[in-house]
C-alpha cells in the first residue's frame, strides 16, 4: 500500500502500473495479484485508507462540542491544510473523481461519500438547529468536502495564504454570497 501511495500521488492513476507497485514494494508481479484484483482494486483501497486517516484526524476535532462550532470547523480546516502541506497531492490524488479513471460502475460508497458521512453525522445536529430549515445535512457536508478540496487546490496554486483559505470558507459557511438571503 505504501508504494501504491506513493506511485499514484507522483505518477497519477493511468501512469502507475501494478507491475510498477509490485516493483516499488520490492515484490513479485503474482504478490500483488494475490492481494488485489487489479489497479483499480488497489486505487480503491489506497483512496479509502488516505480518507480513513483525514477523517481519523477531523472527527474528533468536529466532536469536541466544548468548542463552538466556528472554532471546531476553523481547527478542522488548519488541520487539513497542515496534513495537505506534509503530505502534497495526496488528498487530490485519493478524492479524485472515479469517472476518471473508470467510466463504468463504481462502489455503492466510494471514500469520499464516507467522509461526507461522517462530517454529516457529527455535525447534523448543530446543522439542523442552525441552518435553514429543510438543509440537507448530508449534501452540505459534500458542499463542504468539495469546497475544501477546489479551494485548497486554487490556495495551493496560487499562493494563498491558509488564513485567508480557511476565513473565507467560514465567512461561506456562515452568511453565504448573500448574507440574510433565503431561497
């Protein structure tokens, strides 16, 4: 798994090989066919452990309800740019779109539904009581996924300072382009 994250943060999905991975892990081509059908497989599983670490990261940060909300979803959002930073290109790498690289079936679930979850799941809650009726805790929570991740990239290319990111997020999440404004 280590060489797989390895090769498909440097490489991409369509420029790593299995044969390369099986190189890379310094084991046999018939090894990694052993423990994975294909690159696919292996994507699949590399995408889920890179979301299952974030989310390691960011769900006790969202729990911590001795903490207002703006200041979790703050702490939360430096975190991830500080993992981002030790860990460049890794999270557009394992978030990208499956479409991409397979225009066929997907998982029922694939890692970033399970992040989105688990963000819908601890914040729900402070959601429901704060938010305009009716919002949909579930798809807020991918709004808030692919926000993060289309910002982070844009702050990333163009030099944005993380103060500036993580403020206008916040300001986003709070008012909206049009504060007061209802649809």
């Amino acid at each position: 798994m280590q060489a797989a994250r390895r090769l498909f943060v440097e490489r991409g999905y369509h420029a790593t090989r299995p044969q390369d991975i099986a190189r890379e892990a310094e084991v046999g081509n018939g090894t990694f066919y052993l423990h994975f059908n294909d690159k696919r497989d292996i994507f699949l599983a590399f995408s889920d452990e890179a979301c299952a670490e974030l989310e390691a990261m960011v769900e006790p940060l969202l729990l911590d309800t001795s903490v207002p909300l703006t200041q979790r979803l703050r702490t939360c959002l430096f975190a991830v740019i500080e993992h981002g930073e030790q860990n460049k290109g890794l999270m557009r790498t394992a978030l990208m779109d499956l479409s991409i690289i397979d225009p066929g079936e997907h998982p029922a679930e694939i890692p970033r539904d399970r992040l989105a979850a688990m963000i819908a799941r601890v914040l729900t809650p402070e959601i429901s009581q704060s938010a305009t009726p009716g919002t949909d805790g579930l798809l807020l929570s991918h709004a808030l996924v692919g926000m993060v991740e289309q910002a982070g990239s844009y702050s990333e290319r163009r030099g944005v300072p993380p103060e500036v990111l993580v403020d206008t997020i916040i300001r986003l999440l709070l008012g909206g382009f049009v504060p007061g404004a209802r649809t």
